[in-house]
C-alpha cells in the first residue's frame, strides 16, 4: 500500500494513512484467506494493486471507514478480470 500512496504525498495526513494500511492489509489478509491463488508474482502484485488503487481512490473521495474501505475493495478485486484458482 504504501509504495501507491507515494504517488499521493500531500493527500493524506498520517492518520489516513494508517486506517488506508490496515483495511488494506486486511483486504491482503482475507486474499490469502480465501485460499485464492495467484499463477505468478505479477498476477498477485496486481490483485494488490486493484486492492490499494480502489482504497486511495475512494479515500480521496472522503470514505475513510476501514470495512467500507476493506470491503469495498474485495469486491472490485472479485470482479476484476484478473484470475486466481481457488
């Protein structure tokens, strides 16, 4: 996450940051969970790149509820087309 706000100094004050790194941490958490499995690295930098872009982008809209955020972010991962195996 932090590596995608970089492109955002200035945006956020470091409370922000911090509830935008724990929901997406838990987001990554629950990934993991689901048993979901990504065939490549690439493939699983970019399920955490849909994960954080969708957190910022709504942050940035002013949401900074961590399970709207968490939640909010799933489910855009779970209709991206971007495949994992179960």
């Amino acid at each position: 996450m932090r590596e995608f706000l970089a492109e955002h100094l200035g945006v956020f004050d470091p409370e922000d940051i911090r509830i935008l790194v724990r929901a997406f941490d838990q987001a990554w958490e629950a990934v993991q969970a689901s048993g979901a499995v990504f065939e490549t690295k690439a493939k699983a930098d970019m399920a955490r790149a849909i994960l954080a872009k969708h957190m910022i982008a709504a942050a940035k809209e002013g949401d900074l509820d961590e399970e709207r955020l968490r939640d909010g972010a799933l489910v855009v991962l779970a209709h991206s087309n971007l495949p994992a195996t179960p």
